[in-house]
C-alpha cells in the first residue's frame, strides 16, 4: 500500500552476481518494509541483480504512485550515488511527467552503523576466545575502495572511530578494489607490525566475492604469518543499526534532509592529483562495484560487460592517478598472479 499521499519507497542495492548477497539485501528490504508499514517499500538493483531500479520505478508509475522516495543502500558516496542513480532517476522522471522523485542520502559515517560495526567486532573476538588483550591486536578494516578519495577517507574515519573506541592497539585499513593499500598488502603490511592478533573486519552491507574473496586471502595469509592470529569479523547485514539506519534515511528524504557532504567531492572540487575539468556535472568513476574484476570480460582499457542486467548506462572513469603505483591499483593483480 501507499500512504495517504500515494508516495512509496524504493530501496536500492547496488547488485551483485552473489545470490546470496542478492538474497540478504532482499531480507533487509523486507526487514525495513515491516519497520514502516504505512509505507510501500519496494526495492531494486543497479546492476547484475532483478530487478533493476528502473523496472521497480516503472511498476510503482503503473500502480499510480505519484511521489517515490528513492534511498541509496550504499555505505559511502561515490560514483553511483552521486552520478548513475542521479542520472537515471532524471531520465525516469523526464519520461514520466506528473511523477516526483525524492532522492535521500547515503549511509555515511553514521553512529548506527559504527554501534552495529562495534557489535560485528565483538562478536567475532568473543567467538576466537581469550588470551590475547585488546592493545596487543591490531585492527584492519577493509572496504570496496572507489575513485573518490572523499569516499575513501570516509572509511579511514570509521577505522579510527572503531580502533579509539574498541581499544585495539593499533588500526589500518585497506581496500578490495581501484585504490590501495590493497587487500593482500594490507593484510602482509598488518602482519608485520609485530601484534599478536589481527581481526580483519569487512566493512560491507552483504555478501558476495569480496567476502569470498577476503576468505580465500587470509587463509593464505595465516600460512604465510603462523605468529599472528587471524580473526575474520562478520559484514553489516541485517543488523538492526542497519535496519534502523535504512529507515532513518527515509524519514530524513521525507522530512526534505536529502543533501550530501560534498566539500570534499571529486567532481566537485579539486582534489591534490583528482583535479579534472568540467566541474560538479562531469562525474566519472570506477568499479565502486560488489564484484572481483574477475569474474566478467573486462578489456585492457576499455569498459567491460556487467551481463544481462547492464542496461543502467553508466560509464567507468580514467580511474586512480597512481594506478602504476607499487602498492597501488594494479598490485592486486600482482598478488593475485603471485608477482
């Protein structure tokens, strides 16, 4: 149902080619329809999983929905959220006159979401046991990576944020994809720092091969270091800071609060080595994506194939200004062909 006003509420998730990770987002979606029952709560996807967003947009158009609240389900702004959702919701609503769009705002740094990241921590230092004290672990927090430096620093701020407040003795951070440190030197770099234990926490909504792939690499890390103990910690999920931070981000967009923090926006300001022309509207990005650049045909240098789900348009940017960097971009590929 729609409330009174015939508004309803889009949640939507970037995608994976995961279905388990498809199948978690759609848990939480029914999770945050049961928490605002006067609302409609639909969901789509961006890319690679069904529905998309514009087939969820269209059933809502269909129905009479005069007034849609779409929410990005994304930990940080970057490339998506501050361009391709933007860009199709414009599109959208151009071809559907008399419909308005409200676009909310991202997850962010969030305290919901350092509490349930708190929570996914403790929970994984509890199931490893005692014997080893706080200030003699280490810990490192690792997340997509993006293009965007402002999002990138976003993450090293929750890092911080969960060493100081955990009272850990020491906190890195490293990243799956396009920027660095990397995952597999990020992980060796920890190691080297002479703590005993090491809990490494995915900061990530869901599932996918990301997770697959963090699992695969500390299980040859723990061979390469049998000194340091490893701790894998638990991803977001459904946890109820993550329920609640979902349908804070509603009643915010529903009450006008919808602007992001773009200070420090690449496409906005320049940036030290992000400078480029064109101002705010010429946004580019890359892979800020639940996906390895692995699993799809990905050319040298060109665009690459997202499947059946790739009709969303958006393009991938000139990526990071220090992509030959030692530890940088490329060194994942590096790891991974054992260089």
């Amino acid at each position: 149902m729609t409330d009174d006003n015939g508004l309803a509420v889009v949640l939507c998730g970037h995608g994976t080619r995961h279905a388990d990770g498809a199948a978690e987002f759609r848990a939480v979606a029914e999770q945050v329809r049961a928490r605002l029952p006067r609302f409609r709560v639909d969901y789509g996807f961006l890319e690679l999983s069904a529905p998309l967003l514009s087939d969820a947009l269209e059933t809502l158009a269909a129905a009479g929905v005069r007034r849609i609240v779409v929410i990005p389900c994304m930990l940080f702004a970057a490339g998506h959220a501050k361009t391709d959702i933007p860009d199709l919701l414009r599109a959208f609503e151009a071809g559907h006159p008399g419909i308005e769009i409200i676009y909310g705002r991202v997850f962010g740094v969030d305290p919901s979401l350092l509490l349930a990241a708190g929570d996914r921590i403790g929970q994984a230092l509890e199931a490893a046991g005692p014997g080893v004290p706080r200030d003699e672990t280490l810990l490192l927090v690792l997340g997509r990576g993006s293009s965007d430096p402002d999002a990138n620093a976003d993450l090293a701020k929750i890092m911080r944020l969960l060493w100081e407040g955990l009272g850990f003795g020491w906190g890195e951070v490293g990243y799956f994809d396009v920027t660095f440190p990397h995952l597999e030197p990020a992980i060796d770099h920890a190691a080297r720092l002479g703590y005993r234990r090491i809990v490494v926490f995915p900061y990530l909504l869901f599932t996918g091969v990301l997770v697959r792939r963090l699992r695969q690499t500390l299980e040859a890390a723990a061979l390469r270091h049998p000194e340091v103990a490893f701790v894998e910690a638990s991803y977001l999920n459904d946890h109820p800071g993550v329920i609640g931070v979902f349908a804070a981000r509603i009643e915010q967009a529903l009450a006008g609060d919808t602007a992001m923090n773009c200070r420090l926006c690449r496409y906005r300001t320049d940036i030290l080595a992000f400078e480029r022309p064109g101002g705010h509207d010429d946004h580019d990005h890359d892979h800020d994506h639940d996906h390895d650049h692995d699993d799809h045909d990905h050319p040298d240098a060109g665009g690459h194939d997202h499947g059946q789900h790739a009709n969303h348009g958006h393009s991938h940017g000139p990526g990071h200004p220090f992509a030959d960097h030692p530890n940088g971009p490329g060194s994942a590929r590096r790891w991974r062909d054992g260089g």
